[in-house]
C-alpha cells in the first residue's frame, strides 16, 4: 500500500542538542546551517531526519527521548559508546576524513574500525527500514554513512535516494589507500543522485567509481546494475538573510561598539576555524610572522583575533596541533608585542552566533586558508555580514567556496609569500575596490543560498528519477509480440533489421566460433522467401566475415556499423571519404593494454579497430576497458572519432560510421508500412534513435534503452522472427 510520499533525511547527527538537567533530557534545536536549510523539508507533513542524537542514552530511556524527538519529526539511531567509538571516532576520523582532506599519513587504517563502521551503517539501515514506503525519498548525508545507499536499495529497489557529500572527495590516487574502496565505492552507487561541492569532487569519483567498480561511464551519469545514477555538484550556500538581519540585532551592535572603541586604530584581521589539521591554522599564523618580519611598518598597525573552536583535543594529531598553536602564538606575541600593543589575540572556544556577527561586521580582512576544505561557510558568512559592502575576504584555492567567490583574493596556502603579499594587497586596498569585489560576492551569496542549495539538488533527484523511468523499456510481453505479428501480416512493404553477435545468437568466448547455426539459416531463409520483406543484416563485424556467412541469401548486408554496405545483388561499397589514418596510433596503446589483460585481442577492419575482452578474466576486463577509455578518450576527440564502449568490446571508429545513419540510408526515399529492428548493444541505440516512432524497436539483453521494448536474449529473438514468418 502506497500511502502519502514523504522525504527522510538521514545524517550522523540529529539538527538537536540534547542534555540532561536534573534526570532529565532537555532538547536544544541545533542552529547549524544545514539543519537550517533542510528545516523546510523535515518540519513539514510526515516528513522526518534520522540520526544519533548526539550522546549516549540508557537502554530504559530510549523510549523516553524516542517520544520527545518524534514531536520534532526526528527519529533516533541510539548508538552506544564503543559504537561511537569506533565508527566515528575510529573510521570517519580517522580513516575517511585524513584521507579525503589529502593527510594520507595521519590515516589509521584499522580492521576493527572497518568492521564497526559497517555495522552502524547497517543500524542506520534498520531504523530507515523501519519508516520506509514505496514512492519515498530519501536524503542521505555525509562521510559516516557511505554504505547506507547501497545497503537500503538492496531491501528496496524502487526506492528514490539521494546522497550529499559534504567533505571533498580525493583523487584516486589517494582514495586507493583505503583497504575497502570496492565496497565504500558500490556503497555510494546505490544512490541516484550523488552530490558534492565541486566539480573537482565529482570529477574525482567519477575517475574513482570508473576503476574500481564495473560500472559504465557517460559524462556525468554512472550506469550502474542497469540503473543510472548521476554525480552533481551543488556547492552548498549559507542562510545569508540570516546573517544580514544579525548585523542589525541589539546584542550584535552592542559587542561592534565595544570592539570598534578598543580597535579604533588597527586593521583587524579575523579567522575562525575549527581546530583541525586540514584547516592550515599553523601555516596562517607562519604568514603573519612573515608580514611583521619584512614589513615592520604594520607593526600597531593591525592585529589578527583568530578564534578556534575546541575539537578533538583528546586525539594525539590534535593535541599537538593545538599545543603547537599554543606555542607559535606565544612566540609572535613575546616577539612582536609592544606595551600597548598585542598582534595575535587567540581565543580557544567557542562563541555566541551574536558574538561572531559582531567580529565578521567589524573585521576589515577575513582569512580562510584551509588546506583543504569541501566549502568553508566561514567565507560566505563574512561576506553576508558586510552590509556596507566594504572588508576583503582572503580565500584559500583549496576551499570550494574559491570556485565560486572568485573576486576574494585567492591564495594558495602552502605558499607563505603569497599569503603575505595578499595580506599586504588587502591592508592597503581602496575602499572603492573592496566595495566592487565584495557587491559581486554579496551578489552570489544572496542568490546561491542555502533554500536554494536544496531546491536544485531535490528537483534534480526527481529530474533523475525521471531520467531512469524514461530509459526503462518495456518488457515485450505476449500481447505485444502478438501485435507486432498483426502489423506485419497486415503490411506490404516490410524493412526487418537486425544486428548479428548477442542478437541473433549468443555470445562466444571466441568470435570466430559465433557463427550461424542451422536453425538461423532457416529462420532466414524464410523471412527473404517473402517478397514483401528486406531483411538488412547490419552488425558490427568485418564484411568480409558476413559475405562469407550470408552471401547467398536474398539480403542486404552493412559491416562495421556502416563503414561498409551491400544491397541485394550488387557489389560491397564503402562510405566515401573515410580515413584509416589514425589506426596506427591507436593501435600501440591498445596493443600495450593487450600485452596486460590475457584474454584480450585487437581486432583490426578497415575503418575501425576493435578492443575484445571476453575471454577476460571477469572484473579484470572491466577494469582494462575503463583505463583505456580514459587514456584514450582526449585522443579520440581530438582526432574526430567515435568510441563505442559495448558488451565486451571497446570499439574506436569514425565518427561518420553509425548504424542510425546506415539505416536511414536505406530508408530514403522509401516508405515501408512496417518497420523493425533487434539489436543488443551500445551501437543499436543509435537505430533505435534513427528510426520513425513507429517502428518496432527491440533491444536484447538490457531493459534500459531507446527502443520500445525489450527481450531478454537471442532465443526470444528466434521465436518472435519465427513467429513473423
């Protein structure tokens, strides 16, 4: 029973504080940006969020704090302490958050952290199953829950399932470190939709997804199991109108008027993170030593307050981060320091939002130098806040907010001059230019908030939901075959098309060894008999191989999916004005991957060349396919030709050669009353494509597809043609 749709939202954490005073739990509702932004979608009808609600609770009061949170829509995922211990502390800190933020030494790569972490995926799943229904959505988030989609999708197939990741995603190259990539990688791909900040990001999972799973790569779309899933980037906005308004509240105007009185004369530069080693923290407070070393003149002149907010400081990494900020400021500050003047004030806690307005509305440069960062909210926070469009924001190249603010001033972080130069740059920057830059940024701020952040990713989940049910083919039950058979004994003039390998019979280890058996030869025997019937062979093999098989029957034949063309009785022809120029080139590096994949072979025809890998070891085929794609794609456009990545093949060929055009070729200038075409692989679509809406359109093997319909193997194939004649 299908009831009302609804949407669940799913991260690590529930958008709520929850304390206990006096025996008893109090729930805070949290202020986060994120919990902010998806208010509009958990508040609303029988909508709800699932999480862990942040700290441990006793079995006898689960139920207790279960009632409390169900009147705020939320659902909970009790955790208990060695859970949280090594899902979260262990695994997403420690494994997937260095690796991901580019710390690959600080990885700590722990069987008993692996074999936690899926288990409170596992618990997660429990609780959304619980909740579930046919026709819901669901929006997954974050780094701790990578193996959710894919374990939800196994119980419920149809369902909907969007996933946002908010830390960035590595290069290959540094993801492959983690000893169960294969499975946090399928864990992903059971989403429809994946997300993330950058199109660095979505470039680098896609490169990740290619090579490690045996999925099919187009673009930006993923097919995966027969099921496409699209990788997006929505870089994440702020409530700007929220931090507009603070600017104007009492309690913010009075800690501006305090602060202005003490600052009166210093340029104040401010910089707010949390204590992290991704955050470049260290590197920053190196740059300022710099500025007062080489320009002794700022010295009274500015002043920076740098705010860190207390995180982790139990772990060891962190407890020397911060023992070495400590030490760094306590250096500048006894170096620099005059008697009325102090140039770092360091603060090691955390503020009230009220305060923060207050310091991001008077601080004339903020910093943000991460050194790696998915967004950083800090930077659109400070540009939301400076309501007289004045202040220069300083942006680290490595924050994904730096893809979007381009009129900040851009540095990169590992360079300490550059940091100093752009310190100097905004020190002495006319008002007229601050004003210019920060009116653009205020501009994008304003316009990419975070309403809108999650208006385009879930019109864009139910846009792919769309895409999938479009592509999905209809199944050629018995009523259809039966129409198929009226319409063809009801018609004159009837064109039959039909690819050979997978279609009209199965596929072979060997190719050579697919060749016609005796009942083909008879199916095809009678369907030329009838006058009334072209039947037009048209494959992807070379045509010397087809005249040799079908050369003494009554059809017409195109090889190498058009390159090559004969009509009944007459002499094969080529297309005009092809080049074979270019196999050469490709065929080196197809050789070198041949060398390395047993199993594999080149097959070279006249305007095209042919990578096999059937006989490959399952997995490892896949894998060699994909390599080649990506070595060779730039190549390929480059040179004007197409490549065809198709059911165990990678075909590389002109970009003139194309089954739709050879079939509309032999449909010009005539107009049969029945048309259909078989066909099984990639270079079928471009037929199915071609021909009129009306004609019957079959693919084999695969329900996704352009045809109209689809059957499941050569035999059906067999009996449907059997059937016709």
């Amino acid at each position: 029973m299908i009831t009302n749709q609804k949407t669940i939202i799913i991260s690590n954490r529930l958008p709520v504080k929850i304390t206990e005073q006096n025996g008893e739990y109090i729930l805070r509702p949290s202020e986060g940006g994120l919990a902010t932004g998806l208010g509009s979608v958990y508040k609303n009808g029988s909508n709800v969020w699932i999480g862990w609600p942040g700290i441990e609770i006793p079995k006898e009061r689960q139920d207790e704090v279960r009632l409390k949170l169900a009147a705020l829509n939320l659902i909970p995922v009790f955790l208990t302490a060695e859970e949280i211990n090594l899902y979260y502390e262990g695994f997403s800190n420690e494994v997937l958050w260095p690796i991901f933020h580019y710390l690959a030494t600080y990885a700590n790569f722990e069987q008993s952290y692996w074999d936690f972490y899926k288990q409170v995926n596992y618990k997660f799943r429990s609780v959304a199953l619980q909740h579930l229904e046919e026709g819901d959505t669901i929006w997954i988030h974050d780094y701790q829950l990578l193996l959710l989609p894919c374990l939800i999708r196994t119980e419920m197939p149809m369902v909907t399932i969007g996933f946002f990741q908010h830390i960035p995603f590595p290069s290959f190259e540094i993801f492959r470190l983690i000893p169960w990539r294969d499975e946090i990688i399928k864990g992903m791909l059971g989403a429809d939709l994946l997300g993330f900040h950058t199109f660095d990001d979505v470039r680098h999972f896609l490169s990740a997804s290619s090579r490690l799973s045996s999925s099919k790569l187009s673009d930006n779309v993923i097919l995966h199991k027969n099921r496409q899933v699209v990788v997006e980037a929505f870089p994440m906005g702020i409530d700007s109108d929220k931090f507009e308004n603070l600017t104007r509240h009492a309690k913010v105007a009075r800690h501006s008027a305090v602060f202005k009185e003490s600052q009166q004369a210093l340029k104040i530069i401010l910089t707010i993170d949390r204590l992290d080693y991704s955050k470049g923290i260290l590197q920053r407070l190196q740059a300022l030593e710099l500025l007062l070393q080489n320009h002794p003149e700022f010295i009274e002149k500015v002043a920076l307050y740098m705010i860190v907010v207390p995180s982790r400081d139990t772990v060891p990494q962190y407890k020397e981060l911060r023992d070495n900020i400590d030490k760094l400021v306590g250096n500048i500050n006894s170096r620099y320091r005059t008697l009325t003047w102090v140039p770092i004030h360091y603060f090691y806690r955390s503020f009230s939002v009220e305060f923060l307005s207050a310091l991001y509305s008077t601080a004339d440069i903020c910093l943000v130098t991460p050194m790696r960062d998915g967004m950083n909210l800090v930077s659109k926070e400070y540009v939301a806040s400076r309501t007289k469009n004045d202040g220069v924001l300083i942006l680290s190249e490595m924050a994904g907010a730096s893809k979007e603010l381009n009129d900040a001033l851009i540095v990169n972080p590992n360079n300490l001059g550059d940091m100093m130069r752009a310190i100097v740059q905004a020190i002495n920057m006319p008002l007229e230019e601050q004003q210019t830059r920060m009116e653009n940024m205020r501009h994008i701020v304003k316009k990419f908030n975070i309403h809108l952040w999650v208006k385009n990713f879930m019109d864009k989940l139910l846009e792919v939901k769309e895409l999938q049910q479009s592509l999905l083919t209809k199944y050629a039950v018995q009523r259809i075959k039966d129409q198929i058979v009226l319409d063809y004994r009801n018609s004159s003039d009837r064109y039959i098309f039909l690819d050979y390998d997978g279609t009209l019979v199965g596929f072979q280890g060997d190719i050579d060894k697919a060749s016609p058996d005796q009942e083909l030869y008879d199916i095809l025997a009678k369907l030329t008999e009838d006058p009334k019937n072209r039947v037009i062979i048209i494959s992807g093999r070379r045509y010397q191989t087809l005249e040799q098989w079908f050369g003494h029957l009554k059809l017409d034949m195109i090889a190498e999916h058009g390159a090559w063309q004969k009509q009944l009785n007459e002499e094969w022809k080529p297309l005009p004005l092809l080049t074979d120029k270019w196999k050469q080139e490709v065929k080196t590096v197809l050789d070198t991957y041949t060398d390395r994949t047993p199993g594999s072979f080149v097959e070279e025809k006249s305007y095209s060349l042919v990578w096999h890998y059937r006989k490959v070891e399952k997995g490892l085929g896949e894998l060699r396919a994909n390599e080649i794609i990506n070595h060779l794609k730039i190549f390929i456009a480059d040179k004007g030709l197409q490549m065809m990545d198709g059911n165990k093949v990678i075909e590389f060929k002109n970009i003139e050669v194309n089954k739709g055009k050879a079939a509309q070729n032999w449909l010009y200038s005539n107009n049969p009353d029945f048309i259909i075409a078989l066909g099984d692989d990639h270079t079928d679509e471009d037929i199915f494509k071609a021909l009129p809406a009306e004609a019957y359109t079959i693919k084999v093997g695969s329900n996704i597809s352009a045809a109209r319909y689809y059957l499941k193997d050569f035999k059906q194939v067999r009996a449907l043609l059997k059937d016709l004649s």
